[in-house]
C-alpha cells in the first residue's frame, strides 16, 4: 500500500469536503462543549444542595422546612441560578456554533458582519427591545433573590408558586391550578411570600360584655401551648403574642392575635390555631356575635344583595264587566 498514496486521497477528500467536514465539526464540538458546560452547573448545584442537606442531616429536600431559614433559601437560590445558567449557555452556545458555521461557509461574510452588527443594533433598539428587557430583568431578580423555584410570590399578574424562572419567562402556578406564564420584563414588583418568615394574624371578636383580661389570657396560653408541642415546635419562630384590643363598637370587641411562622408553616398553623381558639371559648362559655353587615355603594351594590332589587312587575290588568247599554 503507498502511503504517500493514501494521504494525498485523504488530504483531496478533506480539501473537496471542507466545507461540510468544518459545519460537522462545530456542532459535534457545540454538543461537546454544551454537554462539558451543563455538567458543571449540575454538578455545582448538586455539591450544595448537598452540602446543605448533609449540614442539616436531611436527605430530602422538603426536610428542610425543619432546618433554619437560610438553608432552604440557599437550596432555592441555587437551583434557580442553575436552571438560568443552563438557559444562557443553550443559548450562548447555538450562538457562537451559528456564527462559526457561517464563517465556514463564506470566509469573506466577517467584512459584512458589521452591517449585520448594525442591523441587529437597530432591531433590538425597535423590534426586540422588550426581549432584552425580559432577559436582563430575569438575571436581576435571580441574582438578586428576589424570587427563586418554590416561593410563593405575587407578581401583580400572578400570584402563587414558581415552578420555574427562565431568561425571558417565569412560571407562576395559581392555587386554583392555572400555570401563568409572565414575561419577566412585566414584573414592577415582587412580594415574595417565602423569604424569611411569615406572621399569622387572627382577629378575634367577642361580644361587648366579655371579660377582655379573661379572654386575652386565655387566647394567649392556647397559641404558647401550641407552639412548645413537638408537632408545631419547628414551625412556629418565636413565642405567639396579644397586639390587644384592635377594635371596640357597639356589637364586638376585636382582640388581635399574632404568631410568627416558618413562610412554609403559615397557613397549617393559621387553621390549627384557628380549631384551638374556637375549643377555648367554648370553655369560657363566650359566644362570638353575628356581625352581619351589608354595604351598599350605589345602586350595582344594592342589585348584588339578594331581595335588593326584586324583578320588575307591572299591575295585572283587571277587567271591568261592562253593563250593556239596555241593562239599567
């Protein structure tokens, strides 16, 4: 066999097919690289998430509503971070291999690049402005932990749990099931119900003879009995309190009582302190009053109450026998 042969056929067939054998190349070394790339994130993400579970002593995730606050917050913030990083490198790689694959194919195109540079200049000064406002708004609200996958958040046009932050997209899902999709350059604000603790208020009213120092007491030693049980320790922060008398009027005294709760833990322990309360005042024999108030704005309001606006009638129409002119 002469190798010299060979070599000058494979050096033809590589100079015929350079072309394809080049655009071949940069997607195999695209996949490569964005494969390379999406592993580190997963890996990063997954050493500290797992390194704060191991901290913790837990070896599932919904554990750690247990665990101190900032622990959970750091297992949030980490997995958004890592599904924005991988969305920008699937995005930053198609890029780079597009750009490459048209410079294989046309050598000379990198002088026309800067009139490609400006019309791109001037369609994301028009057309795709609001694309850039969505990508960079995103980046800000993850970096910034303004909202990560897991919280409950109200975005204005959406309120429930965050199932997924992306670059230009974040998914909100609605207690009633509803996946909303909102753009991140929509989001004027966030208020992230998730992040640090919640506080339970309850407002109680109680009829305007009951002994106010009785009752207060007793609402109070309920909420602290509550919160040193095994069940509830973990979820209640600090040691439940009376605010006092929030408000006085003539049917009811309105007595306010708050607890602060772990953001995950609010309404579990809202309703169980709910049950207890009702069981105490029903030990004191205190009946809470039938506060039943209408108001009425207009006449909209008014037709909204029932009986408000009974349906139009008209007279029913009577007939008068008439006497027949002979019958006098």
């Amino acid at each position: 066999m002469d190798w010299n042969t060979f070599w000058a056929n494979v050096g033809s067939f590589v100079h015929d097919y350079r072309i394809p054998l080049g655009i071949l190349t940069i997607i195999v070394v695209a996949f490569i690289a964005r494969a390379v790339l999406l592993f580190l994130v997963r890996r990063l993400v997954d050493q500290v998430v797992n390194g704060v579970k191991k901290k913790q002593n837990v070896t599932d995730t919904q554990a750690l509503v247990a665990s101190p606050l900032a622990a959970v917050r750091i297992v949030q913030r980490t997995r958004t971070i890592g599904t924005v990083s991988t969305n920008v490198i699937n995005v930053t790689v198609v890029i780079v291999a597009i750009i490459l694959i048209v410079t294989t194919i046309d050598p000379n195109i990198i002088g026309s690049l800067a009139l490609l540079t400006a019309a791109l200049g001037a369609g994301l000064g028009f057309g795709a402005q609001n694309i850039v406002k969505d990508v960079l708004n995103g980046l800000f609200m993850v970096f910034e932990d303004q909202l990560g996958v897991g919280d409950v958040v109200d975005l204005g046009p959406a309120t429930g749990v965050v199932e997924a932050v992306g670059i230009r997209i974040t998914q909100v899902r609605d207690v009633n099931g509803t996946l909303w999709f909102v753009r991140n350059g929509e989001i004027l604000r966030v208020g992230n119900m998730s992040q640090g603790w919640s506080r339970v208020i309850i407002d109680l009213a109680i009829p305007y003879d009951s002994d106010l120092d009785t009752v207060q007491e007793k609402m109070l030693d309920t909420a602290v009995a509550m919160s040193t049980e095994p069940k509830w320790r973990s979820r209640i922060v600090e040691r439940p309190e009376i605010w006092g008398l929030e408000s006085i009027s003539a049917e009811a005294l309105v007595i306010r009582l708050v607890v602060k709760t772990r953001t995950s833990a609010k309404d579990d322990v809202a309703r169980e302190l709910r049950m207890r309360l009702k069981r105490s005042l029903d030990e004191l024999e205190v009946t809470l009053p039938s506060l039943n108030t209408v108001v009425l704005s207009g006449f909209d309001g008014a037709a909204s109450v029932k009986g408000a606006r009974p349906p139009g009638t008209r007279p029913i129409p009577t007939n008068t026998p008439q006497t027949p002119n002979g019958g006098r």
